[in-house]
C-alpha cells in the first residue's frame, strides 16, 4: 500500500514481533493468558466531575447566539407556565365568591354580611367573607370566568409552543456540538502517533469513538433542556410563592437544602460508578473485537471456552458496575419524591389554617399548593436527570482523554524539499529503543543507493520492520539521522516523506469497496488505463475476470470474498500504481502460493526497476538477487554484502540459510 496521502497510512501497520512494540498489560497488571484478555484498559487519568462538565459545556460556546435565543424562550415559556396557576386561583376565587354569594340574602351589602356573621359568633366565617369579594345575592358570574380561563389556556398554548421552538433550536445546537466533537476526535486520531495506537486496543478506542460520543449526544440533549427550565421554574414558581405568601414560601424551602444534601451523597457514590461502568463497556468492546477478528484461530486452537470465560467474567464486571450505578442514583428520585410529599403536607395544613383564619383566600391557598408541586417537580426531575448527566460527563472524560493524548510532533515550517528525487537513503549512526532500558537499534549506519534492492533478514525481534518504520518516520529517533536524496526526513512533512513511499505489507489491508477503487487507494487521480496496466502487471487481471462483476466486484470491510494471496496481490498493484521512489515490502510474497511468487518476483522486479528498495524476508529464496542483504541480530546489522558474498563468509547469513535449506537429519536409534 502507498504512503500517498499521509497518515492513511497508519492504519495498517500493526505491531509486529520484529517491532518489539511495547506489551501491552491486562487490567491489573497481571501478564500472560491469550490475547483478547488484555483487552481494555482503563482511562490514563481520571477528572473530576466539575471540570469535565465545564469542559463539556465549553465546547457549547460556538452556539451562543442560538443559546441566547433558547435561554430566552425558555424564559417566556417557564414565564406564561408558572403565570397560570395563579389565574386558575383567580377563577377558583370566582366560583367560591358566587357559591357564597348565593347563600347570602339578597339586597345586602358585603359589610352588613359580615357584621352579621360576627353578631352570630361565626368571626371566622366573617373573616372569610370580608377577604372575598362576595355579592350577596349573586351567583357565580360565568362572563368573567370564561374570560379568566380563555386567559390561562392562552398562557398554557403559547408556553407549550415556545417550549416546542426551544426544544427545536436545542436540537440544533446538540447535533452541531456532537458533530464537531466528532469531527475534532477523528482529526486528532489523524494527528496522533503510531505509539499511541500500538498502546490502545481497537475495541476500546472504538468504544470512545462511537459508543462515548453518543452518550454525550443524549446526555446533552435530555438534560441541557430539562435543566434549563427546570432552574427557571423553580426562580419563577419561588417569587410567586413569596408573592403569595412568604409564609407558606419559608415552609416550602426547608425541602431544599435537605434535598441538595441528599441528592449531593447520592450523586457522589453513582459518579465512580459510571465511570468504571463506561470503563468497562470500554474493556468488553475491546475484548470482543479481538476475540472476533481473531475467531478462526479460536476455533482452531480450541479456546472458546477460554473466550466465553473470559467474556463471561468481563461481562459480570460490567453488569456489576452498571447495577449499582444505576441502583445507586436511581435512589434520588424517591427519596426526592418522599422530601416533596412533607413539605406539600406542611403547605396543605398551614394553608388551610390561614384559609379559615381569612388571612389567605382559597384561591391562593389552591395556586400556593400547585406552584408547591412545580416547586418540587423540577427538584425531583434535576435529581433523576444525575444519573444521565453523570452518565454524559463520565463518557466526556473518555474522549477528552483521547483529544488531550500526545500528538505526534507538528511538520517543520517552512518544509525541506527533495529537488533530485533519486532514492538514496542514507542510515547515519541511528540509535532508537522502544523502552528507555531496552536498547533496540544502537549506532547503526548504512546506505541504499538509487534504483537498489536491499534486503533485511534476521531472526524475529531483531529489529528488520522498526528499520523501515523509521524511514517512514512512524517512529522518531533517539539519535543520529536518516536522509532522502540528502535531505534529512525529520526536515520534510510527513505527507511528503510518505507519498513518496510505496509500501506492501505481510499484512493485507483492504477498505469496503470495489476492486478498482482498492487499487486505485495509491494513486486517486489514476486513469483506467493505468488501473488496468497496474492490474496486469501484478497479475490481478488473472482472478478478476473470474468474478461475477469484474474490477467492479464489492470486498467487504474484512475481505472475506477474496482469498489471502488474492488480497496480497491487490495491495501490490496498489503500491505498483502509485510509482514511488522508495519501495518497502514486508514479507510481500508470503500469503500467495509457490507459481504465483514465481510470477510476483517478475512483477516486483519490474516494479523496482530504477527506485530504491527495502525487502524485509524470512524466506531468504526471495532476496537472493538484492544488491545488498543487511543480516540483523539484536538490532544490529552483523553482516552486509551480498548472497553469494555472506555464503562464502560462512557467518550467520550461512547459519540462517543453512537452516532453511538444509533438510533436518533423520533421528538414528540411539537417540530415539
């Protein structure tokens, strides 16, 4: 596959043995077991709850004028809202007043009712007359209250449509936040180096990128709104409450501070369980991923049991953290509820003394008594919305940690260039090591001439793929430098570096997508032409015509439709169209059988013709015509020159070929 296009890619470079890519540990620490075990680790560092949620709203602040506009409707609409039980209370002291007025004779004044009524001994049946305006005589006049709830249905419509419009631009707002966090993660993701993907298992990091960034988008959308009208309800509701009544005011806000304490304790234990929840949902997905990419040598070795085990125990971790958090939260509600039936029982009975006292008219004490409801019900509705928003913000935590991951150092400005593209690499006292106590490549120099073949052998481990991993500068150096065409790489971009590197690996990589268009991945503004000439030249044409619709045939994500060396014979007609000056293959050859290698030396051969090569081999019948073999043990080379030249020197070029080529002798019968 070609460097063409910079970070692309990264992708398909995996961590190899010959790396010595730094092992990646299970959760807690413990080494060994199969590979899927080790999947997931938790958070690098953990926030508090406070500055990721001011993190999380921050990344708000482009939407502000749209903001301004939802705050303000909300403000209308919690405005009309909290109006409406107070004329409700007007129509009920309508219908109060008539009901009594009817009862009183006709042709007297309210005053002489209530003198009467206290000449009676009945003071507080007079005092309630005298708070009410009562004609004797009358009955309840409908005209008014008709008018008075044509009013509050007014009120009721036009909250219920602002509330609609608020919850549209809201919508919006949510949407385009989650879209540019997207957006930022999958650029950083771009921007980060290889290490970091070596590091971090597939699943896990998937799991922050898909699974985390949709918490947050339901998070976001479920509680910005509720919390939002559910704050300006209570304000409103409380200044109508001490307009009514300040008395009945102070009875209603002695909930409040026992509710914060309470929902305080609660929410404090539920948060370290949501983040070890989403942790764990992290570690499943991860482990999930690799036991199933790799499910065919589960299959082979036997290990299902081992698999499900170790599912079963993750799966167990997960549904353990996940009960009690949404156990441990789910106990605000009630106990809010519990809190708001007390103080609606202290309201009802100190408002009914008031009522017969005549200091409060009944409608007051009726809209006093539903304003207490809309007092705890955005109380209750705040509390039972902790859990989804200590949810949200646990899973912000996740994905700022990887936006707050180390990039990859920037590109030099202004950028060196290549001006006499030739291919000469040049290797000058390099020195890298993957661990600060593990020394890998110490002190290493060579040189690849232009249009040369260089081959790379060794055993595993002895650092042949880190060697043109530092080429394409997927790693940085410790020491020393490496140079294109004189031009040290660290001095050009690493666009630039790569688009001028073809490279094939043992390990095939193919997107979703025809067979043309995987081709044409090395070079996008390739003509069919050159499609077709990349094909044949690599013996792709052979196979294709065999299948039901041609170049035109869809490879799934996983390439299941095509065999091995069919995929492997696709990525070098990838890397043959895009013609680069340096070409790397990585055990090109190994996936393809013996007659179609025959054929793919001839097509590489081609295909290096006047550029520089790097062969990375374990079958040493690939490289016997390379201009130069490097034989690399523990990050050194030990020996250079060619095959006939490192036979004849009978080192350990001799030893490997010897071992390839040399037929084991047949046990005798003393040693069996």
């Amino acid at each position: 596959m070609t460097g063409r296009g910079g970070p692309a890619a990264v992708p398909q470079q995996k961590p190899a043995a010959d790396a010595r890519t730094p092992k990646r540990l299970p959760p807690g620490g413990q080494r060994g077991g199969p590979p899927w075990m080790g999947a997931g680790m938790p958070a690098e560092r953990s926030m508090t709850f406070l500055p990721s949620a001011r993190r999380l709203l921050g990344r708000l602040r482009p939407q502000r004028a749209r903001l301004a506009a939802i705050i303000a409707l909300a403000v209308l609409s919690v405005g009309f809202t909290v109006t409406g039980p107070k004329i409700l209370g007007y129509a009920t002291d309508l219908i109060f007043a008539g009901v009594l007025g009817r009862q009183l004779p006709a042709g007297t004044t309210t005053e002489q009712a209530v003198a009467a009524a206290r000449a009676s001994g009945d003071d507080g049946f007079a005092d309630l007359l005298a708070r009410m305006d009562v004609v004797p005589g009358v009955g309840v006049d409908f005209g008014a209250l008709g008018r008075v709830l044509l009013l509050a249905l007014a009120l009721y419509l036009g909250a219920s449509a602002l509330m609609w419009w608020q919850g549209w631009l809201l919508n919006t707002v949510v949407q385009r936040t989650v879209y540019r966090l997207r957006t930022d993660v999958e650029a950083k993701l771009n921007r980060l180096p290889l290490p970091y993907f070596d590091r971090q298992p597939r699943g896990e990091l998937l799991s922050r990128v898909t699974n985390d960034i949709d918490n947050i988008s339901t998070s976001l959308q479920q509680t910005l709104s509720q919390l939002l009208t559910s704050l300006l309800t209570v304000v409103g509701v409380l200044a109508m409450m001490f307009w009514i009544s300040p008395l009945l005011a102070l009875v209603a806000l002695v909930a409040v501070p026992l509710s914060v304490v309470v929902t305080g304790q609660i929410a404090k234990r539920s948060q370290k369980l949501f983040i070890a929840q989403w942790t764990h949902t992290g570690e499943l997905n991860g482990q999930i991923e690799e036991a199933f990419t790799g499910h065919g040598l589960v299959k082979v070795f036997g290990r299902q049991h081992e698999v499900e085990a170790a599912f079963t125990a993750k799966n167990d971790e997960l549904y353990q953290a996940g009960f009690g958090a949404q156990f441990v939260s789910g106990l605000i509600m009630p106990a809010m509820m519990f809190i708001g039936n007390l103080s609606y029982v202290a309201i009802a009975v100190v408002g009914g003394l008031r009522v017969a006292s005549g200091t409060m008219s009944l409608g007051d004490v009726q809209a006093f008594i539903q304003y207490s409801r809309q007092f705890t019900q955005p109380l209750t509705q705040v509390a039972s919305m902790a859990n989804l928003l200590q949810s949200g913000v646990a899973s912000a935590e996740r994905v700022f940690a990887v936006l707050d991951a180390q990039e990859q150092s920037p590109d030099p400005e202004p950028p060196a260039r290549v001006s006499d593209p030739r291919g000469r690499v040049e290797f000058a006292n390099v020195s890298f090591r993957y661990a600060e106590d593990e020394p890998l490549i110490e002190d290493l120099s060579l040189v690849a001439e232009p249009g040369h073949t260089v081959a790379i052998v060794g055993p595993t481990g002895a650092g042949k793929t880190t060697l043109v991993n530092l080429v394409m500068r997927f790693y940085e150096l410790d020491a020393g430098r490496i140079t294109l065409d004189g031009v040290d790489v660290t001095t050009l971009t690493r666009d630039d570096l790569r688009g001028r590197v073809g490279m094939v690996l043992q390990d095939t990589w193919l997107f979703g997508g025809t067979i043309r268009e995987n081709i044409a991945y090395g070079r996008p503004d390739a003509t069919e032409q050159e499609i077709l000439a990349a094909a044949r030249a690599t013996f792709v044409d052979r196979f294709v015509h065999s299948l039901p619709d041609g170049y035109d045939t869809v490879i799934d994500s996983e390439g299941s439709n095509v065999s091995a060396g069919e995929k492997q014979l696709i990525t070098i007609a990838r890397a043959f169209l895009a013609e680069p000056s340096l070409l790397i293959l990585d055990e090109a050859t190994s996936s393809v059988d013996t007659r179609t290698e025959v054929l793919l030396q001839r097509a590489m051969a081609a295909l290096r013709s006047d550029r520089t090569s790097f062969v990375i081999a374990h079958r040493l019948s690939t490289i016997r015509d390379a201009d130069l073999i490097l034989m690399m043990e523990n990050g050194r080379i030990v020996e250079q020159g060619t095959h006939e030249d490192l036979l004849a020197a009978k080192g350990a070029y001799h030893r490997l070929h010897q071992s390839q080529f040399t037929a084991a002798p047949a046990p005798t019968s003393a040693s069996v």
